[in-house]
C-alpha cells in the first residue's frame, strides 16, 4: 500500500462515495513503492468523463478524447509545492497505425484491461489504500530487481510506438535501473523505427534523460542501443572520430557530476564534436532559436574565454557579447572542468578579473560611456551608422584606459 496525498484521497474518496472504482496508476505508484515523493499523480476510474466533470467541475478537461481532467494542487509562486493530480477513465487502446496514438480508444469498467495498455511493468501497477496493489505484470520484483521490462512483448510495443524506446532509457537512467535483456534486444533491433517519430518527442525526451539523476547511464544506453543516430543524425553518430568518441565517453563518465541544468549539460554535449558537426547536430533536433544560439555560443565560443589574459580581454568581450552569454560560457567551463577533472585556474582567473572590473566600476558597454550618440551627432563628428561605430570604438578606448571616460576627454 502507498500513502496518498490528502488532496488525492478526496478525490478518490467522493468517486467512491457515488460508487465508482478508482485506483492511482503508473508513476506516482512506482515512485511511492521506491519511497520517493511524487509530485504527479495519475488516477484511473471507471467513471465516464460527464460523470467526472460533474463531480469535479473545478478540474479543468484536458483531453476528452481520453477522458482526462486535471486537477491542480500547486503554489504558482513556487511549482515544488503542491501537487498536479490526473483523473482517466479505463481505457483499453486499439491499433497504432501512426506509430505513436492509438486508432481508437475503447472504454473498459477493468482497472486489469486498463493495464493492458501500459508501457512498462513498474508503470502496470495500480494501488486503493481501501482494497489491494494491483500488479498483474511483476511491476515490483522489477522494482527490487531494478530493471526497466515491457509490458508483454517489447518488440511489439515498440512498434506501437517507438518513443517508449527512448523512454524505456529515460526511466532507466532516472532510476539506475538496467533494462531488461528482451527489452534492451528489441530496442536495438526496433532503433530505426524512431524514423517514424517527430523530432519534437524525440528533443523532449533527449531533454529528459540530459538532465536525469543518471545522465551518464543513459547516454550510454542511447549509444549501445543504437538510438545517438536519431539524437545527433546518422552522418555524425556512425562517423565520429577518435577525438569525439574520447570526448563522449568522458561526458558518460563525468557528467553526473555536474549541476542539472539543461542548457548547460547540452553545451557540453554538442561541445564533444568538431565544429561543423557539431553544428549539424544541434540543426538535426530542431531546437528553438534561444537554445540554438546557446549552443552555437558552447561550439564557438567556448575556447575563447578560455585565453582572456587580462581584464580588457574580459571587458571587450562581454561589451561584444553582453553578460548573458559570458555567464553562460563560464558556468560551461566550470561544468566541463568537473566532467572531465581539468584544472579551474582559468576559472579562478577569470573570476578574479571579475572582481577587479566591478570593485572599480570600470565602463564595459556602449551605456557606460560619458557621451552617447546625439552628442557626437550634436558636436556635428558624425551621423547615421558612422555613430554607432565611432561609439564602440570609444568602448574599446576606455576598456584599456578607464579614466579616460569623461565628457571631456
């Protein structure tokens, strides 16, 4: 047995209250039984959506193709408060001819037909404090075995919809698990089907694992099991060199040593290969601008803090850069430091410069200099385009020469 929420066992009690069967499904039960505290909780029920919203009119539908509403516990002002709580109706799935939703959906009053339909077995178990843990797949000796094993065949699963491929990695480096042996043959043999997956579930997922408890685990398995192709693209996962592979497997190594933070741990991901893949790679996922940009930044940029040799080398590029691109290029180095056990000197350096630069109120942008644009224009030195540039090189002036930022000078 789990211990609910208060909120969550509400819910099941008024459901109950008017007769209907309600059970807590999936992951807020396997996290529970592993003693971690969920956030999420899914409920099933053999209540009809009508039935649902007329009990919980406060939920909001979210999809009433699967008869799912939600109900939201959480503080808007902090999301690690409070709890997110779905509520679904049994559902048996029909046939995947898209590879990814099913045809239909068929409606069941079985919580043990509703099952069926689950990915894997430490996601096929269902729990009412009131009644019995329903686990008809062996969800918790995987649990103490620690293996991540499809719900039946995993060949078929797959091929229902491959993206459980990518999520069978994402749950075995989230919680250390293995994957079991038929289902780690079969994601190997099924790998090409992600063909078939949209590069947006595929980035999710990819998203997911990088910032798992177990990152280095899961880049592993992506590579043995042959998906990296669908991260990176074919032409640069079954091309790399021996620089990109010593690269890679120093990432795996260390990289679970570094702070969990998206943009970060992708910079260092594409960092692995030579620039011009590197490039290839990032286009391949389709990522939005502001990420592509950053990561752009961690390819090009990344080498040239590293050889700032004063505070002026500092203080032109963040005039050129700004600070939000700096930042983000040193906390890259940091992390890359700790993933692969290098010196921080340069670190410490550029810290120290930092220091420096702010303790004096040194002038670094356009913003900071005595005189702007319509001064220039005023004293009658230039116009149009010609005064932007004459300011820059003001900029570069006084990043060598502080003292020199007067009206006068």
């Amino acid at each position: 047995m789990i211990k609910l929420p208060k909120e969550v066992s509400r819910i099941m009690k008024t459901l109950e209250s008017k007769g209907y069967e309600v059970y807590a499904v999936g992951g807020c039960v396997r996290d529970s039984l592993l003693g971690k505290n969920p956030l999420d909780f899914d409920l099933a029920t053999n209540a009809a959506l009508d039935e649902m919203k007329a009990l919980f009119p406060e939920a909001k539908v979210i999809s009433e193709k699967y008869s799912v509403i939600r109900f939201d516990y959480c503080n808007q002002n902090n999301e690690d408060e409070g709890i997110i709580v779905d509520l679904a109706a049994f559902r048996i799935d029909g046939e995947y001819s898209d590879y990814r939703r099913p045809d239909e959906v068929i409606f069941t009053d079985s919580i043990e037909e509703d099952l069926t339909r689950r990915d894997f077995t430490v996601n096929a178990m269902a729990d009412n404090p009131q009644k019995t843990l329903l686990d008809p797949y062996g969800g918790r000796d995987d649990l103490k075995k620690k293996l991540i094993c499809t719900v039946g065949d995993p060949q078929i699963r797959f091929r229902e919809d491959p993206l459980r491929m990518l999520r069978a990695v994402r749950f075995a480096a989230q919680l250390d698990f293995d994957l079991h042996k038929s289902t780690y043959e079969a994601v190997s043999e099924c790998s090409d089907l992600l063909e078939h997956i949209s590069k947006d579930a595929i980035r999710s997922e990819f998203e997911k694992i990088i910032v798992t408890e177990n990152t280095g685990k899961g880049l592993q398995l992506l590579a043995n099991c042959g998906l990296m192709s669908h991260i990176v693209g074919e032409d640069i996962a079954g091309k790399l060199n021996r620089r990109e592979m010593d690269n890679l497997q120093g990432l795996i190594d260390g990289i679970d040593n570094t702070f969990r933070v998206l943009e970060r741990r992708l910079g260092v991901f594409y960092s692995c290969f030579e620039n011009k893949r590197a490039e290839q790679a990032v286009e391949f996922l389709g990522f939005d601008n502001k990420t592509k940009e950053m990561m752009l930044d961690a390819i090009h940029l990344r080498d040239t803090i590293f050889f700032f040799s004063n505070e002026v080398d500092l203080k032109d590029f963040l005039a050129r850069y700004g600070r939000e691109r700096y930042d983000y290029l040193h906390n890259l180095a940091k992390a890359s430091c700790l993933i692969y056990d290098r010196s921080n000197i340069k670190i410490q350096s550029r810290n120290l410069m930092m220091k420096k630069i702010e303790d004096a109120g040194d002038p670094i942008y356009v913003e900071d200099l005595a005189i702007n644009g319509q001064d220039i224009i005023n004293e009658g030195i230039a116009e149009g385009k010609k005064v932007g540039e004459l300011l820059l090189m003001l900029t570069d002036v006084v990043h060598r020469k502080p003292k020199e930022n007067t009206r006068e000078a």
